[in-house]
C-alpha cells in the first residue's frame, strides 16, 4: 500500500474546487448543489470522486461512527479528529465542519475560537452550526473573524431533548412563520448557507425562493437549492434505523456482513490465503534453512522427506 497522498487523476484535476462562492453561483444559474458526509479519509476520497459538491463532516458521526444514541456527547476533539482525515482525502468539495454541542452555545467568544480551530487545526474551509436567531450573534462574530457559516434550521439534532425527539419541525403556521424569519435572521448574520432539516416541502420551497443564500435540504423536499444526506444513511451502512427521508441507494450492510460471512467460511475451510496471496521462499532458501534447522538440531514439523513443506507444494 501506498504511503504517500496520491494526486487527482486528470479527471479530477481539470474540475474546479468548489467554495462558498460556487454555492453562491450555483443558486444563481439554478444549478443544485451536493453535499454528503464524511468521516474518514477513504470516504472522503470517494465523496470527492464522485464530483460532490460539499463534504459536510457532521456530529452525526456520534451517532453512525461512534454508536452513541444521539449528537450530544460529540466533543471538539472528536470533530478535529475525523475533520483531518477527510481533509487528507479531499481536495475539491467545498470541507465544512459541523460545530458539535456545547462549542458555540457558552459564548460568541468560545463560538469564534472553536470555529477557528476547524480551519486552523483541521483543513475545513467553513463551519456549520444549529439554531436560529439565538444564534446570530454567534454567526455575525465568526463570520466577521473571516470563516463562513453554514446555518442549520428546523430539525436541530442537538436540541433532540427541547424538540422531544428527532419530530419535524415548522408544522403549524406560527411555526412555520418563526423559521421563515429565522432563515432571514441567519442569512442577514452573514451565513453562505443554511441547512432546512425535516421540514415540510412548501416551506422549504418558500424559504428558498426568499433566501439569496442557498438552503440544503435533508427531509425538507425538493424545493430547495441543494441535498444532503447522511452518507452511511446512503449507502446503507446504518441499520439501526433510516429516516423517514434518507433514501437508501445501495444496501451495504447486508454486502458487508455477507463478505466477512465468506471471509470466515474459507478461512475455517483453508481456502484463504490461497497461493495467490501467499509469499515463498526460493527453494535453495529454503534448503538451506532446513539443512540449517537440522544441523542445529530442530525438528521441522510438515516438511515431507524431499523437505517439500506442505504449505509450498499447495
Ligand atoms: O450532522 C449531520 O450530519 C448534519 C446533516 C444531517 C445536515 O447535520
């Protein structure tokens, strides 16, 4: 394997990186924008070839990478962790990374400075963050220290406790009104973006239409100027539960467990390492060996009397 990090094929190399003003171009020309998660440096470098636009590392990872029951216990470190590898991986989606519970709710001052550690310590280009305008401030400051800020609006994972569960959100036309003013607070605070989690199609239509920014949609219809989904929700990674809203395209849990099924059935029944993915000695090597083991006194187990030892004659 190699240890160095390969370069972009030509394919890749004639595409252009994405930022944050690429978001901004696409909503113009009306083209849709693409964004996935990553938490690692292969899936990153999968991601990446497949042309996504955006790689949002997310605090889900505590959920689809780390088992835990929701986003809540994710820490700074575990973010910065999982943001360098995919950076490693990733050279032209745009790298976001997801601000994880507690890092921008103490104070705007904590919320800058955990900001900037995602671009300083850990090869993200943009944050994003949950919340409303509760959190505008919060935006308003790390936007002005020069880090662009994804918004995060309607279903908000780290609210789970608040919400009462992962519900949709803005059902009713009071709540509904309250995110539309919401998505107008945070773009005025200077987000690039904002996501709409599990909101009812109309609205998000609605949002997006009044919005400069482009939104991304998770469970918020088609309306909206861009996609995300979680990437194990994708590939069919997670079986703990799909949401409603993630659609599977591929089922590759049930790939996996039936590899390592086939993995476990030939190594018991000796079919793997066939000769193929096995390494030999050249044979005067081995000669040697075993007339040096026998001068020494050794007794060598499986060697037949031409010293043909069972394993190289397979
Ligand atoms: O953490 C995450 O993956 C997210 C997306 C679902 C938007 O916030």
């Amino acid at each position: 394997m190699s240890t160095t990090s390969p370069t972009p094929s030509p394919a890749l190399s004639t595409r252009k990186k994405v930022t944050t003003r690429t978001f901004r171009q696409k909503k113009q020309r009306g083209e849709l924008i693409t964004m996935l998660t990553a938490y690692d440096y292969m899936t990153a470098q999968v991601v990446d070839q497949a042309g996504i636009d955006c790689i949002l590392v997310g605090d889900s990872l505590g959920m689809v990478v780390l088992g835990y029951a929701n986003t809540l216990p994710v820490t700074m470190e575990d973010m910065l962790h999982h943001c360098k590898a995919v950076a490693r991986g990733a050279h032209m989606p745009l790298l976001i990374g997801d601000m994880p519970f507690m890092s921008y709710q103490v104070s705007v001052e904590e919320a800058v400075r955990n900001a900037g550690r995602f671009l300083q310590e850990a090869g993200m280009e943009a944050v994003k963050l949950e919340g409303g305008r509760e959190r505008a401030d919060a935006v308003r400051q790390i936007v002005a220290a020069g880090i662009p800020v994804m918004g995060h609006i309607g279903l908000t994972p780290q609210s789970v406790s608040q919400l009462g569960g992962f519900v949709p959100q803005g059902k009713t036309a009071a709540a509904a009104k309250r995110l539309v003013e919401d998505a107008l607070i945070l773009q005025d605070a200077g987000c690039f973006s904002i996501v709409l989690e599990s909101v009812p199609a109309q609205l998000a239509e609605l949002i997006s239409k009044q919005l400069e920014v482009p939104t991304i949609g998770i469970g918020a219809g088609i309306g909206c100027d861009g996609q995300v989904l979680v990437i194990h929700d994708l590939l069919g990674l997670f079986d703990r539960f799909v949401p409603k809203f993630a659609k599977q395209y591929r089922k590759l849990h049930d790939a996996f467990v039936e590899a390592l099924e086939e993995f476990k059935t030939e190594v018991e029944a000796q079919a793997f390492p066939a000769v193929e993915h096995s390494i030999f000695m050249d044979e005067a090597e081995w000669q040697a060996l075993l007339a040096a083991l026998k001068e020494s006194g050794v007794h060598v187990e499986g060697t037949d009397p031409e010293g043909q030892s069972r394993i190289s004659r397979i």
